[in-house]
C-alpha cells in the first residue's frame, strides 16, 4: 500500500484532510472536496489532468489554442518540442498505453507539472516555468527550489 506521510505541495491543513480521503465513501469525498475547493474562476494559473485515453486530444487542443493565443501577441521565442518514435516505438506504445509522449510547445511563461522518471532534474509534482528559449535550448527552474536546468 502506499501511504502518504510527509506534506510537501500543500499546506498542512489540506494535507490533513485530504490524506482522510481514502477512509470516506466516494460520495463523501466528492462533497467535501467540492466544498473545500469550490471553483472560484475561470481560467487557472495552470491545470493538472490525470492521464486518460482524453488527455492526448485534450492537450493537442489545448497547445493549439495557447500557442496561437502567444504568437497573436507578439511573442516569437517558442520551440517545439518533437518527440521521435519509430514505427516499432509506435506500435509497442498503442498496445501498452494511450498515456505516451506528445509534441508540444513551450515558451516563456508556460508552466509545467513534473512528470518524468528519466532527468534527474525534475521532481514528479514539481511546478516548473519556463523561463528562456534560444534555439534549442530551454531554461526551466523549479518554482519551489529555485533549482534551474
């Protein structure tokens, strides 16, 4: 079983109540979280999306509309991330998961969760922000350690 024992993203008081989570039924649980964190605006800083067979489209829609909402103001120092899969690579991701790479763009400003078991770098939940592109290089720090790479 994993069991969360130390808050580190939140602040105390909703680290306490939401590791009581999983002892409430479903329904429970719902209520007090709509409660507790009732939507108050339309747009987020930035939105989490748990992986599932919409996320893809979700965030191919998502991308498109951010990143020609950036370049109608003005902004010209974006990159695009490419993720390179052979057809065998292809193939062997559709019979596993939905959830594989996507292309993306960055520029500054755009804020990121981490999620990647591969760079040492990135911490899973960290909140990243990009901070400079030139050509192909990306400078993200962490918000919260001020670590940069």
């Amino acid at each position: 079983m994993f069991r969360l024992t130390k808050c580190w993203r939140s602040d105390p008081e909703h680290f306490a109540w939401y590791i009581t989570v999983p002892g409430v039924d479903l329904e429970t649980a719902k209520y007090d979280a709509r409660v507790r964190l009732p939507v108050t605006a339309q747009n987020a800083d930035w939105n989490l999306v748990i992986s599932h067979w919409r996320r893809m489209k979700l965030n191919d829609e998502l991308q498109k509309k951010a990143t020609e909402a950036y370049k109608r103001e003005g902004g010209t120092d974006i990159i695009r991330i490419e993720v390179e899969e052979d057809d065998e690579t292809k193939k062997a991701a559709k019979t596993q998961s939905k959830n594989r790479g996507q292309d993306y763009d960055l520029w500054p400003g755009t804020r990121l969760i981490g999620s990647d078991n591969e760079t040492k770098h990135v911490v899973n939940g960290a909140i990243l922000e990009v901070i400079g592109v030139d050509g192909d290089t990306v400078q993200i720090p962490d918000i919260e350690s001020k670590e940069e790479f």
